[in-house]
C-alpha cells in the first residue's frame, strides 16, 4: 500500500469534508526547540518539567509546540495565545473562545514520531505505536482484546503476530480516544481488525452494535518499524497526510 505524506507548499484551511493528519519528527534544532517552549502555556511547561528523562521532556515540548503551530494555522491565531480545555478523562480540545469553529484533534507519538490529526465538527482519535517483537503480545490479548480478537491473533502465523498485534492496539486506542473515554471504555467491547493486509475496521461494538456505524477506522502508514491508525466519526471525509517540515 502506498502511503503518500505531502510537504504543504502553503498554509491550509481545514474544510468539514476533509481530515488532516500530520507526521512530525520529535527531534529538532535548538533554536526551534527554543521557540516551541515558548509558545507553551504555564501548566504545559509545569508538565515538561516534571518528566525525569531530558528526552522525554524535549519531545513533549516539541510535540505540544508542532500541535500549537498547527491549530494556530488553522484558526489564524498566534499559537501562544491559544489555550486548552479538557474533559474528565484528560481528552483536550481548544478552550470556549476558539470552540465555535468546531476544530478536534487529537495526538499521538511513539519511537521520535508523532502523528496530529484535525477535523472540523467531527470527533477524532489517532495512536501510533512502534511494532516490538519482545511484548508478550498473546499474553495481553487474552487478558485484554475481545475474545474474537485474541482468537484471530492466535490464528495468525508468528511471522505475522506482531504487525497483527499492534495493529489492534492502534485501532482500538484510536476508537478509545476518539470516543473521549480513555482507558475506562473496556478494550473487550469491541471488535477491531487486525490481520495485516486486512482494511482497517471496527467490525463490533457492545452493547449497542450501532455504534460500529458511527465511526470510522483508517490504517496509517507513518514509517517502517510503526504502525498506526485513526478513527472519526462517519461521513464522507478525503484524507489528506502532511508532513512536518518546518
């Protein structure tokens, strides 16, 4: 599958028919680190300086610096003059003074790549992950996924269980994000696709299986060695991948 990620030759709008999902690298000159830190908020730089590794505190500086650049762009106001709100379970969205032009986004980064995705009056999630082959993957999925899911994953060669697992996880964090529940929606309460190769889908959800139409699961391809997915609500939406570059 080929996956395409544009380096925008101008500054973009964000229309309601279209989803915008950005690939950025953790890692950046000094200089530009510089100018994310400023940009951040007192509670964000309060949060930056508790991590304990100095890696850790640069690529969360970097990420909240990317993510501010962007939805500066998009609602034409400098990005440090922007500020957040959140939901009980930790979701954040732009705080009641930007909340009219209907902008969701959401966040995810893994092995010094991060993902951002936007959407206009559309609820989103997305998750990254690096594919490791020392998790105990099966051992999770019994625990965790839904009984279809570990079923499937055990069918699956070992060459293949890996990719397989962490595109399950992808998915179903996405849909968990999304959802703006967090880890207090059960990961057995619903069923996602797994097997690589297989389109991206969320397949079932319980109790109400009219939810698996509300919603929908696209794979994301941000680079050998990762895996990752997005989920939005449903209506007829272009993708489009971006890239960082800045």
């Amino acid at each position: 599958m080929d996956f395409l990620w544009t380096i925008p030759t101008e500054l973009l709008t964000l229309p309601e028919d279209e989803i915008h999902v950005w690939r950025a690298s953790q890692y950046c000159p000094p200089s530009q680190f510089q100018e994310f830190e400023l940009t951040l908020a007192e509670d964000e730089r309060s949060r930056a300086a508790r991590f304990c590794l100095q890696k850790d505190r640069e690529q969360y500086v970097v990420t909240r610096g990317i993510l501010r650049a962007l939805l500066g762009m998009y609602v034409g106001e400098n990005p440090s003059r922007l500020r957040f709100a959140y939901t009980p379970y930790g979701k954040p969205s732009l705080s009641h003074e930007w909340q009219n032009l209907g902008i969701c986004f959401n966040v995810s980064h893994s092995g010094g790549l991060a993902i951002l995705a936007f959407t206009r009056n559309r609820e989103v999630g997305v998750d990254i992950e690096q594919i490791r082959s020392d998790f105990a993957s099966q051992e999770i999925a019994e625990r965790f996924f839904s009984a279809r899911e570990a079923r499937m994953l055990r069918s699956l060669g070992n060459e293949v269980r890996d990719v397989a697992f962490f595109n399950c996880w992808t998915r179903k964090e996405a849909y968990i994000k999304a959802v703006g529940e967090g880890l207090s929606m059960p990961l057995h309460q619903f069923d996602v696709s797994l097997a690589p190769g297989e389109p991206a889908a969320l397949l079932c959800t319980r109790p109400d299986r009219r939810e698996a139409f509300r919603w929908n699961l696209r794979e994301l391809i941000p680079g050998p060695g990762s895996v990752a997915a997005i989920a939005v609500r449903s209506g007829g939406a272009l993708l489009k991948c971006w890239q960082w570059a800045r």
